[in-house]
C-alpha cells in the first residue's frame, strides 16, 4: 500500500492517531436526536423482523472476533437479546443448528477473511439472514451479505488492526442502541447512550496525550517473557485484544483470562517475572477485580492497571477517562494499542508487518 503516512513513522502510529476521527465518522449522520437513536441504511431490517430477533451469533476471526465479543455485550444489554461470539472458522465446521430466529452477523476489517466468508456461504445456504460488520466498502463479505453497516474506519494498511477495531465497536453499540430502542430500551437510555458516543472522540484524543508516559512503561515492561492480561466481563474482550495485539507485534508470549478463573489455574503462574495488565473499570464489578489485584500482588506479581483512578495495589495505573460502563471498553483498548506498540518500538521488531501474518487471511 502506498498511502501516505502523514508524518508517522509506522501505519500503526498513523492509525492509532486516526481514531477520534475515525470513530466521528462512525457516528456521522447516523444519530437520531429527536427519538434517541441511530438509523443504519444499509441494515435491510424493519422493526418487525428487529423484534423477531430471539438470538444474536456474531462471527469473525482475531481482532474482528474480539470486537464481535464486544459487540455481543452490548446487544445483550442494551437491546436485550441474547447474543454471543465465536471464531468464524469453528463455527462452520462444528455443524451448528442454524435457526432462523438468529440474527447473524459477520465481522471482517477486510471483508475477505475466507473463513469468515465461507462461513457466510453456508449460513445463507441454509437460509439464515446474515448482517456484516465490515470495513472496505463492496468487499467479498459486503457483498454476500443480506444487508449490514460500514465501520469507515478508512484504508488500514499496518496488519495488526487499532483504528478498525475502535470503529467496528462503535458500529456494533449503533446497532445495539438501534435494536434496543426498537424493542425495550427507553427514550432515557437511548439519551445517556447517544451522549455517551458523543464524548468518544475527545476522551480517545485525551487518552493519546498520554502517549509519552505509556511509552514509559512499555519501555520498563519489555524485558518480560510473558505477560497476562486479565478483565471480567465487558473487560474480558479488552484483555484478550490487547494480548493479541502484544504478541503480534512484540513477539512477548501473552495470555488473557477472565479475572475470576484466575484462581482456577493461572494463579500458579504469577510471580514477579510474569507482570499483570489488568482492566478494571469503575463498574459494578470493581471491588471484585481489585479482590483480583490483590490475589497478584500477595504472589508478588508486578501489576499495571488500566482504570478510573490510580488502584493502590497496582504498581502502576494508566487512568483512562470514565464514560457509560456499556462503552469503556472502547476507551479501555486504546492505552493497550500504545502499550503493544511502545514495547515492539523498544524491542526493534517491523511493527507495519510482523513475521508470519499477512493483513487478510484469503487462504483457509
Ligand atoms: C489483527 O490485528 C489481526 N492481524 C487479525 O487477527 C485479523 O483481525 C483477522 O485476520 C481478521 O481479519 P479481518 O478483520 O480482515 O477479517
């Protein structure tokens, strides 16, 4: 790709710098101030067949998977029905029960994942009605789909994905608004969750301000060998996203668990060579997650807290700004994209085109 890179010195940078544009251009046009909600054009859903919905199963692969389970999270709350996420290349070949009650939807950046588009193939085979979630405008998935939403996160050229991610979230909280206000979600929420989206953009700029004092602390982290990353529920995805984005790019053995199985295992891991990135938003599930910290810090393992406020037991805290808890994972994501990218810079590696990946994936 030829694009120009504006003065970055990688796409990454380029890209990562992007996002308050390129979640303003997700929101563009499409919110509906006087009944609080979104339209999606393309969507080809009334209202009718919105409430006929009775399950959501959201399809992807890597990144575009982590944010379809997001994205599940906030169709599960905010519209109220049940939703789930899963490898799109698994799902096709377990034999599921393809209902037609089920919403599908299929998630790509590229739109031309091949296991993400065959899976589509065989869903529509069997007569299943499948949305897509997808980036470049008349892709394969675009096409083959019965209707969806654009995420315009515009041209991203480095493999690993930032800017689409953000975007792809945010296009899934449109559509969980949208769907939601159709059925059970009232005028307020619609009002609290639109203001909310609003605030994006400005609260990801706050966040790259910061870039220098991340960068610090990619720099003192980058000895480790491995690194966990942990976050309950709505920050579960957050922590499996910024472990993979670590391993692409830097190389460091990651893992991402849920806080709560920790003690069901990985807890035999920690100790002080095994720092801890931890999410812990000021949510209904804080006191639980800082019960986490404090399992970590008693087996002396080094802790670096994504939250709201300095946490005492971490050993250090990047403070993001708070938003509606439905969408602090999309704010939550964004430090871990620096933090991924300062410890490749520091470690020497191609962080445009890491070994062994390609940006789409065509082959099975
Ligand atoms: C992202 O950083 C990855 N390189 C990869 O996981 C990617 O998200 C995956 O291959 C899916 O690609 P797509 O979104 O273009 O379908």
């Amino acid at each position: 790709a030829s694009y120009d890179m504006g003065g970055h010195d990688t796409y990454m940078h380029k890209e990562i710098s992007e996002q308050p544009d390129a979640v303003d251009r997700v929101l563009r046009g499409r919110i509906d101030d006087r009944f609080n909600t979104v339209h999606l054009g393309g969507l080809n859903l009334d209202a009718r067949e919105a409430r006929g919905i009775r399950r959501v199963k959201i399809l992807g692969c890597g990144t575009s998977y982590h944010a379809g389970l997001i994205g599940a999270g906030l169709i599960e709350s905010l519209a109220r029905i049940p939703a789930d996420a899963e490898p799109a290349s698994e799902f096709r070949y377990r034999n599921p029960v393809v209902d037609p009650d089920t919403l599908y939807i299929a998630v790509s950046q590229s739109g031309e994942t091949y296991d993400v588009l065959a899976a589509v193939q065989e869903l529509k085979r069997k007569g299943a009605r499948v949305l897509g979630v997808v980036n470049v405008v008349g892709s394969a998935i675009a096409r083959e789909a019965d209707g969806g939403t654009y995420v315009h996160a515009g041209p991203e050229v480095c493999v690993v994905s930032t800017k689409c991610f953000t975007n792809t979230v945010v296009a899934f909280a449109l559509l969980a608004l949208h769907l939601g206000r159709i059925r059970d979600l009232s005028v307020a929420e619609g009002k609290r969750i639109i203001e909310g989206l609003r605030k994006l953009p400005a609260q990801i700029s706050e966040i790259l301000e910061s870039e220098a004092d991340i960068k610090k602390l990619a720099e003192e982290y980058a000895d480790a060998k491995s690194m966990m990353f942990i976050g309950r529920v709505r920050g579960y995805p957050v922590a499996l996203e910024a472990s993979l984005k670590l391993k692409e790019i830097s190389y460091i053995h990651a893992e991402a668990y849920p806080a709560s199985e920790l003690k069901h295992g990985p807890l035999a891991l920690i100790e002080p060579a095994l720092p801890t990135v931890a999410i812990v938003p000021d949510d209904e599930l804080l006191e639980k997650n800082r019960a986490a910290l404090e399992e970590i810090k008693a087996r002396s393992g080094r802790i670096l807290a994504v939250a709201h406020r300095e946490q005492e037991k971490a050993d250090h805290t990047i403070v993001v700004p708070k938003n509606e808890d439905e969408l602090d994972p999309i704010l939550m994501g964004i430090p871990l994209q620096l933090l991924a990218y300062h410890t490749a810079l520091a470690l020497g590696r191609d962080i445009d085109k890491p070994r062994n990946l390609a940006k789409s994936v065509t082959v099975e």
